[in-house]
C-alpha cells in the first residue's frame, strides 16, 4: 500500500502532467479526492466566470481537450484506468456548470452539490460512459456529460420560479 501511495504522489507531484492531472495535488487528498478537486477548481473558477460566455467556453473546450492528454498520460503512468486522485477532469465539468449560474453562494452551493451527485451517482449513460470508453476522453467525457445533467436544474430553476 506505502509503494502505491508513493508511486501516486511521485506522479502526481514529480511531474507537470501529473500536477495539472491531480488538480494541483488537490487529488491527493485520502478522503473524497474528487470532491476535493471539485472545491480547488471553484478557487479558479472566479477569474473564468469573469469572462465572456463565449471566452469561458472556449477555454473550458481548451481545458477538455488538455485534459484528455492530462488524464490518460497520468493514467497510463499510474497504471489504472481514472484514479480517484486524477480530478482535472472534475475541474473542468464544474468550470463547464459555473458558466451558467450566478456569481451567488446559493448558485455556487447548487452547482456544486447537483455535479457532485451527477459525478458521483453516474446516472445512464454516464456509468456506461465510465465503464466503456477509455484513455484520457474516456476519464473527461463522465464529467462532461455530469455537468450537463447538472446544469438542466440548474437552468430550469429560473424558468419554472421565474427568477
């Protein structure tokens, strides 16, 4: 257990790929690595969200994209198909989800919690999604497609309470 441990914070802190995969080494953490990650990506979330929508979406696609690299470089180093600590592709879903709501805590918690669950509970095709498609796309597009399910809530809200 002390080797893999060792081997994981070798990659994750010992090379940049494996830093950026790790989400700044926030994937380490022993409890909830991914919700971990999900927290320190809010931390640069502030300057993206300041953005113009279209400039927000540009650099999250760009981030998908490097994160494909990211996720199955460090994967394929680590030796297991989305380790738990690799959370760039949490980063990345959650940026997607706080493009759409409000600069508010209220928003911000909402968004959190529904990707969090989506990510977590992995409804179809997600779980499939999970199980099947492999290599870094594979790691990216769950989350991708778990910040979609979050932001239909999240968007609907307004709509039906006329907020």
């Amino acid at each position: 257990m002390t080797d893999d441990r060792s081997k994981t914070r070798k990659v994750a802190l010992a090379t940049p790929t494996g830093f950026l995969a790790f989400g700044l080494g926030s994937g380490l953490s022993p409890k909830a690595p991914g919700t971990a990650g999900t927290v320190a990506a809010l931390v640069f979330a502030i300057p993206l969200v300041a953005l113009p929508l279209w400039a927000g979406l540009a650099l999250v696609g760009l981030s998908f994209a490097l994160g494909c690299y990211l996720c199955g470089e460090t994967s394929r180093r680590l030796g297991v198909h989305d380790h738990g600590g690799i959370v760039w592709d949490e980063f990345v879903g959650m940026w997607l989800v706080l493009l759409f709501v409000p600069f508010e805590l209220v928003w911000w918690l909402a968004a959190f919690v529904l990707f969090r669950a989506f990510d977590i509970v992995k409804p179809w095709p997600i779980r499939w999604l999970d199980r099947h498609v492999t290599g870094g796309f594979g790691i990216m597009v769950d989350d991708l497609l778990a910040a979609l399910y979050a932001l239909i809530p999240l968007l609907l809200l307004p709509l039906l309470f006329g907020a």
